[in-house]
C-alpha cells in the first residue's frame, strides 16, 4: 500500500440491465481499473436510473468518476438518454470520464440540449475513452477535444499473438445468439437453420431477457439438435471452456467474448455498434442477410486479424500514472 484507499466512481452499465452482453463489457473495465488503481475504492454505481443523493455524494467524492461501456450517448439527450445524469447535475458536478463510450444509432448532430450537457459533465481534465470513429467524431464536432479513438474495453486483449491462436478451420459445434429487441424472423430462422444444417449440435447462449420467448416464436425451440445454455455469463464462459466450437451470431458481445476465449467467430450486425468496431480493428463481423459470407465462413479457413489501437489504448492508461488526488492540467492530445 502507497496510500490509503481513495474513492474511484463507476456507473456500471451491467446493474438494473436485462442485456447480459454488459456484463462482459462491465468484466474488461474493471480489470482495466483494478491494474491502474490497484490500492483504491471503486464504488459500483447505477447508471439509467435517475442519480439521487447518494450516488451523486460519492460521484462528488472520487477523484475520478468512469462511466463504462454501451451505447449511452445519443443526439437528443433530453429526449433519449441511458444515463441517470441530467443537465441540472452539472450545476455541481462535472467529473465524469468515459470509458469506452458508443453513441445509440446513426443520427443527425447533436441538438443544443446534448451539447451543452456533455461539455458540462464530462471532465476537461482527463482523456476521454470511445468505441469507434463515429462517436470519436460526434464529441469532436460538438468541441470535446480531449478524446481518444480506444475501440470497446472487452477487445483491448485481442493481440496478435492471442488472435494467431484462435482456429482457421470449422469445429463441430457452434454457439449461437439473437436479439430480442432487434428482430428479423426471416434473418434469424435462415441463420439458425443453416447452422443446424452446417454443425453437430447448436448452442444458443440466452444473452437478453426475451431472447427465449423470440426463439419460441421463431417455432425452433424444440429442435433436438439445439441445446440452450442458460441466461448467466458464467454458464456461457463453461461453455466456451469445455466445447470445441464456434461462435456465430446477432450478439456483438457473446462474439466478443468467444474471441477473448480463442473460438473463431462471425458476428452478424444489427446495428451500428459491430459494424462501427469492425470497421476500426477489423472484427469478423457481416450483415446479418449476408447469407452467402455466412456460408463462406463455416466452409472456409478464417484467419482472426484485429488490429487494435494501441497506441491510443496505452495513451488512455497512461494519464492516471503517477497517480494523483486531481488533475491540474488538461491533458494534450498532441
């Protein structure tokens, strides 16, 4: 110990949270956290829920304050906001780091509500942590300069030398997601359909709350060559452990976490959130119709390719060394 224990605030995006893909996000940062701030406090806070007294007192309290992971902000903040924080916190409070940060669907600039908001609340005395380029440039139009491009924390240990480890070749088995809130019935049942057809035997990970009723109505549930792995990370890691498979589906952060446990895998995109990542490290992603690339990929030899950026992932970490109870000077980006 060099110190004594100093409070460090997180609002945790996997608490009050029925997307278990938060959970895995919510894993690599505070692994993150705990090697750059190994001696100190970090008190787990909510995040979508209106911020009441206690949970602001400690935000106040800390010397830095994270926000983690998922795709909270957005163009009209005070219309759509996964965020407790509102406008008239700023009044008091205006500390807050993003840590791997996405902004919620392609939109139009930010109106001026957002704007001002988020020049208010987020700290001008840190650097600033985003998933991809498009969020990286929303903040950058709006004039938050003190930003880095990092990618999602979850893919931060996806090196070369990891990557050259994960299989070329089709296993036996795959595992597979959908997306209860991002529906395709046709896309889906062709998907699941080929994979049934392609493999052995299919695992379908449960991920979001309504991902078991979608697959009832999808009239698949029953086949007996589908096994279903329960609602719980724990059980979707066992599984990733002991089965020699692969990963494709919907689920951006199943995919993720298959790749940190070398499964080869194909994430099929939804929405902006893998096509953005994919776009930025090259993270074997195609659109979910891509019937004829999903094929490719379970026939084919695939090499895992992510091209992290490290030297924005090392600037990132390196702010907080040495540490200090405040920062006196704004970060330089140059």
């Amino acid at each position: 110990m060099t110190h004594s224990p100093r409070l460090i605030s997180v609002l945790d995006t996997s608490i009050c949270n029925a997307n278990l893909g938060n959970q895995i996000i919510m894993q690599a940062i505070y692994t993150e956290l705990e090697n750059i701030f190994p001696f100190d406090f970090l008190m787990r806070l909510q995040y979508g829920e209106r911020v009441g007294g206690v949970s602001l007192a400690y935000l106040k309290d800390s010397i830095y304050s994270f926000f983690g992971g998922t795709n909270s902000l957005s163009s009209q903040m005070n219309k759509y906001s996964q965020m407790g924080l509102r406008l008239r916190n700023t009044l008091s409070y205006s500390n807050l780091t993003l840590f791997g940060l996405g902004w919620w669907q392609y939109q139009v600039q930010p109106n001026t509500y957002t704007k001002a908001f988020l020049r208010r609340l987020l700290s001008s005395n840190t650097i600033h942590s985003v998933r991809d380029q498009y969020t990286y440039n929303m903040l950058q139009a709006i004039g938050i300069k003190n930003v880095l491009n990092t990618s999602c924390p979850s893919t931060w240990n996806l090196s070369s030398s990891h990557c050259e480890s994960i299989p070329q070749m089709k296993a036996d088995f795959v595992v597979s997601t959908i997306t209860d809130y991002n529906q395709s019935n046709q896309a889906d049942l062709r998907m699941l359909r080929l994979l049934l057809k392609s493999y052995k035997k299919v695992y379908l990970w449960l991920q979001g709350l309504g991902d078991y009723q979608y697959l009832v109505d999808l009239g698949i549930a029953s086949n007996n060559k589908l096994v279903i792995i329960p609602p719980n990370l724990s059980s979707y890691e066992k599984i990733l452990q002991t089965v020699d498979l692969d990963y494709i589906g919907t689920r951006l952060h199943a995919g993720i976490k298959a790749i940190q446990m070398k499964r080869r895998s194909l994430i099929l995109s939804v929405d902006n959130r893998a096509t953005e990542i994919s776009s930025d490290i090259g993270l074997p992603v195609v659109d979910r119709t891509d019937y004829f690339a999903i094929e490719q990929f379970i026939e084919s030899r695939r090499v895992t390719a992510i091209h992290l950026p490290i030297t924005s992932i090392n600037r990132w970490r390196q702010q907080f060394e040495p540490l200090m109870k405040c920062e006196s000077k704004v970060p330089t980006l140059d």
